[in-house]
C-alpha cells in the first residue's frame, strides 16, 4: 500500500464505503441527451463512497473501481431520482454515467 504525504491519508487499491473518491463524469439519458458533466466544468467531483451523498446507483457504480478505470454506469430509477423531477432529468429517468475514477483516499487509517 503506497502512503502520501498526509499521515492521514492512505492510497488504496479498490474503492470501499467510506473513502474519499475523486472522479469524472458525464451523465446522460437514455436518449443520449447530457444533463451533467464534469469534465465541462473543469472540475473533478468528489465524494464519499456509501455516504448517501449522491444517488444509490452512483455509489453502487463506483464501489470497486479502480483508480484509473472507466465504467458506464446505467442506473435505474428506483436507484436514481425515482419519480421526481430534478433540473432537467425527468420523472423515472434511466440515467447513464460514463465515469473515471481518478484518486481514492481512505481517512480510516487502520484499514488495510
């Protein structure tokens, strides 16, 4: 396992509930229209895993990537907004993520 210079944080191999993951994203729906993208703001997102910060089937999607990988990720309503409507996505919306893991880091620093 390759230590950084924060004593705190820990590179780790594969993303787990609860580390700090850095990615890129474009999100489109089914019929290819995009509705959010990372990568035109210039911006990687970042989260942590199994925090219910984002939706269930984007924490779902990204748990067990690798740092460097890239998945499609088709999310399911009941895993994505459901029945609401949220900006420009409509109600019951298959979603689908085109994302790159770019760093993990784990503040757990007795996990292995």
């Amino acid at each position: 396992m390759k230590k950084e210079n924060n004593a705190n944080s820990v590179a780790v191999d594969m993303a787990k509930n609860g580390d700090l993951v850095s990615i890129h994203y474009v999100g489109a729906l089914e019929n290819g229209k995009k509705f959010d993208s990372s990568i035109d703001r210039g911006q990687p997102f970042e989260f942590t895993l199994g925090a219910g910060q984002v939706i269930k089937g984007f924490d779902k999607g990204i748990l067990g990537m690798k740092v460097g990988e890239k998945k499609r990720i088709v999310i399911s309503p009941e895993d994505g907004y459901g029945n609401r409507q949220v900006g420009s996505i409509p109600p019951n919306s298959t979603l689908i993520f085109d994302v790159e893991l770019l760093g993990i880091k784990s503040n757990d620093s007795g996990r292995q």
